[in-house]
C-alpha cells in the first residue's frame, strides 16, 4: 500500500508540475520553438517566436511573432484556395520538415482547417471556396484574424531580417502578409502593413508568410 500511495504521490506531483507550466502560458506571451534564418539572407537559423492566441486546457493556437519567408500564395492563377495552394504544401511540406525537431513535430497538432465561407471576408467575396484540410501547419482565415486579431495594432506585423533583405514590401517598419481565405478573381486575403484586410494576387512571389499550428504547451515545455 505504501509503494502504490508513493507512486500516486509521484504521478499527482508530475501532474501538478504540467498543469503549473501550461498556467504559466497565457494569451499574449510569446513562446519559442523551430528553427528559421532570421537574421539575414546568409544568417544561421535562429529560434522561432510565436505569439500565443488561444489556449485551450494544454493546448495553444499561436502564429509566428515576424513574418518569417516571402512566398506566393500559389505558383500559378490556376487555383486561389488554401487547400489546393502550393503555399500549404510548403508548410506542410518542406517548412515543417527544416524548422522543427522530431520532438516539436509531435507537440504540433493536427488542426482540422476550416475552408467555408464563414471563414472569408464579406469586404471580399470569394470567386470559389475550396475544402476543409487537416494540417500541422497553417495561416489565419479572414475571420479568425477578426477574432485573434481584432485591432489594426493587434494584426500588424514587422518582417524578420532575412525576409527584409530578399525585398519584401515595408511600410512604418510593417510588412503584409497572407491569409488563407480566398477571394475574388484568383486573389487571397491578406493583412496589410497598416493592419487592414485587403486582398492580392495569388501568384505574387513578395507575400509574406506568417504561420500559424496549434501546440502541446507542455510537450514543449511550457
């Protein structure tokens, strides 16, 4: 009996200490995780920082704090939808595989993707929508940067070094970056670097890429 009471002790201890270190995280902070070249064009990579949106019990949806690579939303004007954009194949792709170890690959989480049309934005309505996705890796919609995002402040964004030194487009120290919801005549949603939504061509090469995953806080030691 003493030996099955030490062991619920030690259990109830190990429970407390993960429930104690997800507390600490709150919506606002920023955690690091991943790896990306940040400081310059030719830097090392460098931690990646998130901006936490939501919690929810241990896990947390957050979004990288710069924006990270320049990248068009789709390599051509055939498609305009997240789930068929060569941009989410990237994500998901190559970017999940240089950016993270095998341990912070399983602390992401599978997010079911909503692709319906509550997702866009009525200022620009959508020529098609596309299909729901299941993906580690992913971008705000239109209506999911109203809600995590719901000031002009909240949603600007500064771009990291790197990706101002190959060009990206800045304004008062802020760059525009995408959102995955689609909009008219072979366009995404985007941020603007005043905080706006608006919209641009999907096969523009300089839009910015700001990520978003939804994490385990303590797989990851938070």
């Amino acid at each position: 009996m003493k030996r099955i009471a030490a062991t619920l002790l030690v259990l109830s201890i190990l429970l407390l200490g993960v429930s104690a270190a997800s507390a600490e995280t709150s919506v606002g902070d920023y955690i690091k995780f991943g790896e990306y070249v940040q400081a310059g064009r030719n830097s090392y990579a460098t931690p990646i920082e998130w901006l936490v949106l939501d919690i929810d019990g241990d896990n947390a949806l957050v979004i990288s704090r710069y924006g990270l690579f320049m990248q068009a939303f789709n390599a051509n004007s055939a498609g305009q939808t997240w789930c068929d954009s060569t941009l989410r194949e990237y994500l998901n792709g190559t970017f999940l595989s240089i950016a993270f170890t095998s341990k912070e690959k399983d602390a992401i989480q599978t997010t079911n993707v909503p692709e319906g049309k509550d997702q866009t934005s009525s200022a620009f309505p959508a020529k098609r929508i596309g299909s729901d996705t299941k993906d580690k890796i992913f971008l705000l919609s239109a209506a999911e940067a109203d809600e995590y995002l719901p000031t002009k402040a909240d949603r600007k964004c500064k771009p990291s070094q790197s990706t101002k030194d190959g060009g990206c487009y800045v304004k008062g120290g802020n760059c525009w970056y995408w959102l995955r919801s689609p909009a008219y005549s072979n366009n995404a949603c985007v941020i603007d670097s005043d905080g706006n939504i608006d919209t641009c061509y999907i096969s523009q090469t300089w839009g910015v890429v700001r990520p978003c995953c939804r994490v385990s806080l303590s797989a990851l030691g938070y």
